[in-house]
C-alpha cells in the first residue's frame, strides 16, 4: 500500500484564502505528474472564536485525527498555492516551500512594505514529516498563542532528538494578508517578542518536552465535508472545528492587545 498522507491546515477567518486553497490543491493533485499518485487527504482544522489563534495546538489536534488514517503528514498554512513542489513521502521532516515565500508584504495592498525571508532557513509553511518521527518528539508546544515560533519551537524538538530538516525547493504562489508577527515599519511586534522570549527559555531544555501532542485539550465542535470539484480525481477535504480547553498566558493576551505600530 502507498503511504498515505494528511494535509494538515491550521485555520480560522481567511475565507477567501481557503475559497482558492481546496479547489488548487484537489486540480493540483488530480494532475501533477509527481504527485497525482499520492493517496491524500485535507483536514482543515479551524479554531472556534474567542481565543488567540494557536497554530501549534491546532497541528497536533489535526494529528490526533490523522494518525490512524496517515503515514506521513503535511503541515500546510492556507495562503501557499503550490505550483511546482513535491508532496511524496519523506524519511525526515522536509520543508517544501522555497521559492514564492521570499518577499511576503506586512500588510494586504501594502507592497511597498514586505518582509524578507531566508527562504533557506524556512522551516514552516510546508512541512512534511513521518508519523512516528512527529510523535517521537510529542509534536508542537501548545502554548505559543497569537502569532510566532511555534514552528522553530518544533525544530528545537527534532534537533534534540537528533533528527535535522531537509528541504525540497518548491514554488508555491503566496496570497497576501495583514501580518500579526511584524509591525508596519517590518519591526517584531509585542506578541512575537513574547513568543520569541518563550522559545528562548525552552532552547535550555533537554529530553522529550512533556507539553505537546500528548496533552493537547480540545474538543470538536463541528465536522464537515468541503465541497469537491466532481471533474476532479479528489481526495476527502473535511473541516473539523476546536475548541480548547488550555487557556494563553497573561503575558500573552496583554502583549495582543497592543496595536501594530505604524509608519
Ligand atoms: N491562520 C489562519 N487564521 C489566522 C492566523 C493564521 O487561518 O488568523 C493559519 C493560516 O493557515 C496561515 C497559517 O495559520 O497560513 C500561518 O499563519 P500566518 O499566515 O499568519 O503566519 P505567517 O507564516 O504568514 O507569518
Ligand atoms: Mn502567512
């Protein structure tokens, strides 16, 4: 049997990202010549109201409901197209997304400010990793809320454990949107500075972090199919809606309600 792979997508409120995301991914996979083979399925793993996003403990509940069902799994954010990339399976946990990710603008309409990113040090966007190698190391941190560094959290994680990241360079097309990490004039904003600090203290711990996929408090509120292109060779695209029963920091919720700084 192929290993069958999970599309794992973190997400809440960008309806217009995800009206281009499922219908790309289903035409994608139905005729990609590497890829069209691969038995697939997307899981979209949407965070009810109230709370600061979490995209750590989003992932690991969209683990939770792939794991009997995957071999490998695929970390995907919701505003990366791919065009030319390579989705097969993986012996160690691979980033895909290179070319597209380069220039990204702070805000949407607002091209003339961007961030730039080393492309050669992503380690989000598009990531693949085995099953037992996420397990392995109890999958992300649930407690970088708001927005940051919950992915290199998780590279710490595999690099304790001895596992390093490859990479496969991918062109993927990248929709704009407000960026909660940087401040217009391309500073950190406070919740990253807060996320960044967190990181930090954790780069001192050793072993098997204990917060992670094993504790990971949710509950589902809400499952439903996503419509298909019944042209297409589809696999299954499903939206399972959490809730958390794990609450962010004081530090956390004051460093949100600061306002991006302007320029
Ligand atoms: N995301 C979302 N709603 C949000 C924040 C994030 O759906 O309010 C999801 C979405 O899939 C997005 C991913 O989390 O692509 C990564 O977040 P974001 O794009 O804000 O971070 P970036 O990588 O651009 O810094
Ligand atoms: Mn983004």
């Amino acid at each position: 049997m192929k290993p069958r792979l999970s599309i794992i997508v973190p997400y809440r409120d960008r309806e217009n990202h995800l009206r281009q995301f499922v219908p790309h991914m289903q035409a994608y996979f139905a005729r990609d010549k590497v890829d069209k083979d691969i038995p697939y399925r997307i899981l979209i793993v949407e965070q009810a109201p109230g709370q600061p996003f979490n995209r750590g403990a989003l992932r690991n509940a969209g683990f939770q409901l792939s794991r009997e069902i995957a071999d490998y799994v695929c970390f995907h954010d919701v505003d990366y197209l791919p065009l030319w990339a390579d989705y097969s399976p993986v012996t160690q946990p691979t980033v895909g997304l290179y070319w597209g990710a380069e220039y990204r603008p702070i805000a949407e309409g607002r091209s003339d400010k961007a961030i730039r990113h080393n492309v050669d040090a992503l380690v989000g966007g598009m990531l693949l990793i085995p099953t037992e190698q996420f397990i392995a190391v109890n999958g992300y941190a649930n407690d970088y809320w708001g927005w940051g560094h919950e992915d290199m959290d998780l590279h710490e994680r595999f690099a304790r454990a001895g596992i390093s990241y490859d990479r496969r360079k991918g062109t993927f097309r990248a929709l704009a949107h407000d960026h909660e990490g940087y401040n217009l004039d391309g500073s950190a904003s406070s919740i990253a500075h807060v996320n960044e600090k967190l990181l930090e203290q954790r780069k001192a711990d050793t072993g098997v972090a204990a917060d992670g996929l094993s504790n990971v408090a949710y509950e589902v509120i809400g499952r439903r199919s996503l419509a298909m292109n019944p042209a297409e060779r589809a696999g299954p695209c499903e939206m399972v809606t959490v809730r958390f029963h794990m609450e962010p920091r004081e530090d956390q919720l004051n460093a949100l309600a600061q306002p991006l700084a302007q320029s």
